[in-house]
C-alpha cells in the first residue's frame, strides 16, 4: 500500500511507477525461473547481481528474466537491484522463506526421509543428496558440511538444495554441519504410504523358498540367479548375477567376502515367514507385533551394482528397488559381526562400492549405510531413487540422486525492498510464492511498500 504523505504530483507519480515495475520485476523472475526448471518444476530465484547501467523500465524486466538463470531455492539474505534510466534503484532482501508457515516446503517430496520422530539420523560421514533432506527426529550430524543438498536445474546448472528438520534449534543444532541452512518443517509423511506396489511380490502362503546358492551353489549354472522367493541368498565369493524380475527375501540376502553381485531390472523384497514353516511368506503383523523379517546385509570387499525394474512405469512409477515390508521393524536373525546395529534391516559395511540405482524404502526399519554407497542414478536415467527410512545411520559416503520433486513443490520469499529515488528512499516488504497451490503457478501474496 503507497503511503498516504503528501507528496508533489511529479514524486507521487515516480515512485509508483518504480512501485509497479518493482512488483513486475518479481513476477517476471518467478514465472521466468518456472519456465527454465521445467525438468525438475521447482526452481525459484531472485537476482544476485545489479543490472546494467541506464536500463530502462523494459531493460530492467529483460534483465530480470536473464538474471533468474542464476537459479536456486529460496535462500535468506540473498540480495539484488536493479537501476533505471530515471537514476533510481530498486533494490531487495530475501529475509525468510516460508514466512508464517504458511505452506510447507518440504512436503513428501525429501529425496532422503528420515520418518522416526523418536530417534534423530546419525551423520558419522557424508550425506549428499541431489534433492531434498527431511529429518522428523532431527540429525547428529557434527562435521563441518556433512549433510548438503543440492537441485540440478535447466542446463545442468547445480543449485542450493532443501534440507528440513522439525526443530533445528534443539534437533538440527550444528549449523556448520548443513548446507544449505537447515529450515524449520512439519513433520513429513510416509511419502509411499498410498503408492501402488509392484506386480509381482510374494503373498501370504506362498512357497516354498528356492534353495540357497551359499549352500547348493551347483543348483544355479553361471552363477545367475533366477527372481522368486528364497528364504536366504548367502553370496560369499564369486561374481553373481540377479537375471530381471522380482526377488521375495524372508530372513537374509547376505552378500560377503570378496563376491560381487549385478542386477539389472530387479526388485529386492523383503517380509516375514510363516512361524510354523519358515519356507513359506507371512504377513509381518501375524501374530501381532511379530514384524522381524528379510534383511540385506552387504559387507563385501566386492562391488554390489543393481538397477530397478520397470522404472518410471506404471509397473513401478516410484522406481523402487530395495522394499521392506512397512510394517517390518526388525530383522529375523541378528546379522553377523559388522559395524551395523544388529536390529538394521539394511546394512552395508564393504569396502567396495554398492550402487543401488532406485529407490530403498524402509519405513519402519533401521538403516545402517558405511563405506561407498550410491542410491539412484547419476546418468540422469530413469532409475535415480529416493532414500526413505525410519531410522539412518550413515559413517560413509553416501550419495543419494532423487527423483525430481513434483509441482506440488512449493517456495515462498519474504523480501525487503528499498526503492532510492535520489534523496527520497522508499522501503516495504514484497511476498511471493511458487506452486504452493499444487498447481505451476505464481503469485503476489501480499505488498507493503512506502515508507
């Protein structure tokens, strides 16, 4: 709203002229960076740089749209201006993005989601995540720059990620240890808690288990394995095939030593046996509470590689890879000495590199991640792969390449502005918001401006 001071006609007219150019300004860069991140639908920026000099009204929204190539997310204290012919310079402040909570960030689009509420993620080594971060129970996380997060947008430009914490003063407390700055978040949702499941897993009285190749490794000619249900795979040395399809686990795919394991077109499930036979599949609730399964367990010198089947398909629209039963919690024998907890339903402690080209999904489990492990694809292919886990526990190198958020991904910025006209400087608060409908969209939520 202008302010109400009397004004000569000629200053009155000139700075709501340069009012509605500023408010332009933003509209253009909003709508311009939607247009240039179509392929991940959520890039919002502000300028960082000032324009050229003796650009006129038109110049100064043709650079706006030029400068919105510098894209990001929202980021506070992110600053730019913009000079027109007439002398005076429009200049802003990003001073806070979800200002009020009036929408959320985050919402189930985290590239890496740490649902448990009662145990925060412990960082003990790197974290990257092409994608947004969600910790519910907040991170341990304490070296400098161990948790980042970064979005890749139009023309493989590399931009500031999200990372989220419920609370980050008392849960997310080391600053140092995010990049970017940790925000404040609700609480995320099982993000496939309504997703289809894939064709093909195992149901309730199937069986029996194929045998395992760790003891009957002649049953299985060049060491390749054919999908169905198996009580155990023991993999100890020896390069091992998974031929396409879907593979039922229901105490342990363990693969040790120095063997090596590819896969291309699988989907590792695990869930529960039947008590009376364990050759047979449960349902992990029967009887209630009884929710110990399947677990995988790499601790080889080997590499594991394994790419998901059906990706980006009606089959799996969600690129899952590795699925434990949501409501297993616990593993059916402990796993043998690693560095892992022994109540970790994934576990990886080689010193070779498992690169799992999908989505893990672990609801309600513990996950215990060391060495080098690589969770979706860095080719940019159909196989890149959320992280979703109940508990996380990373001393490694993890990297985790996530499926682009949706358009329902949503920005606000809460930006201070400063119009100087030579001795007269105007200042108010512009708020704009990004896809915050569910819809690609922008708009002006709210204009204070004259002072």
């Amino acid at each position: 709203m202008l302010n109400r001071r009397a004004r000569r006609r000629g200053e009155q007219g000139q700075v709501l002229i340069m009012a509605l150019a500023f408010i332009v300004f933003f509209g253009l860069v909003t709508t311009a960076v939607l247009q240039l991140a179509d392929a991940v639908e959520l890039q919002q920026s502000h300028s960082q740089t000032g324009s050229t000099a003796n650009a006129n009204a038109e110049g100064g929204m043709l650079f706006a749209a030029q400068a919105a190539q510098e894209q990001g997310g929202c980021v506070p204290t992110a600053s730019g201006s913009i000079t027109m012919t007439t002398g005076a310079s429009a200049s802003y402040t990003t001073t806070a993005c979800n200002p009020g909570a009036t929408a959320d960030l985050i919402a189930d689009e985290c590239s890496v989601c740490v649902l448990s509420t009662a145990q925060p993620a412990s960082i003990d080594g790197a974290l990257a995540a092409q994608g947004p971060v969600a910790f519910n129970g907040g991170s341990t996380a304490t070296a400098a720059d161990s948790v980042t997060s970064t979005i890749d947008g139009a023309g493989g430009v590399t931009n500031r990620g999200f990372i989220g914490c419920v609370s980050p003063a008392t849960d997310c407390q080391t600053a140092d240890a995010y990049s970017p700055a940790v925000q404040s978040i609700a609480p995320v949702p099982d993000p496939l808690a309504s997703a289809p499941l894939p064709a093909g897993l195992a149901q309730p009285g199937d069986g029996p288990c194929q045998p395992d190749p760790g003891t009957d490794p002649g049953g299985y000619p060049s060491d390749s394995l054919p999908s169905g249900l198996y009580c155990n795979i023991t993999l100890t040395t020896g390069d091992w095939t998974l031929q396409s399809g879907v593979y039922t686990v229901l105490d342990t795919l363990a693969v040790s030593g120095d063997a090596n394991l590819t896969g291309d077109g699988v989907l590792l499930y695990f869930t529960c046996q039947y008590d009376p036979n364990p050759a047979y599949v449960d349902t992990c609730d029967d009887p209630p509470g009884d929710a110990d399964g399947g677990v995988l367990d790499v601790s080889t010198s080997g590499n594991v590689s394994l790419t998901s089947y059906e990706a980006g398909t009606a089959q799996n629209p969600d690129n899952l890879l590795v699925y434990f039963d949501p409501l297993e919690d616990a593993v059916l024998n402990d796993l043998p000495p690693t560095s892992c907890d022994d109540n970790a339903i994934l576990c990886v402690d080689g010193s070779g590199t498992t690169a799992l080209d999908g989505s893990v999904y672990a609801k309600s489990g513990q996950v215990d991640l060391g060495g080098d492990t690589r969770i979706g694809s860095t080719s940019g292919s159909s196989q890149q792969g959320d992280l979703v886990v109940s508990t996380l526990d990373s001393s490694g190198d993890l990297r985790v390449d996530g499926i682009p958020p949706s358009i329902g991904y949503c920005w606000i910025y809460d930006d201070s502005v400063r119009v100087t006209s030579g001795a007269t400087t105007s200042t108010g608060q512009v708020v704009v918001e990004s896809d915050c409908s569910g819809l690609k969209s922008t708009g002006i939520i709210s204009i204070a401006y004259g002072s």
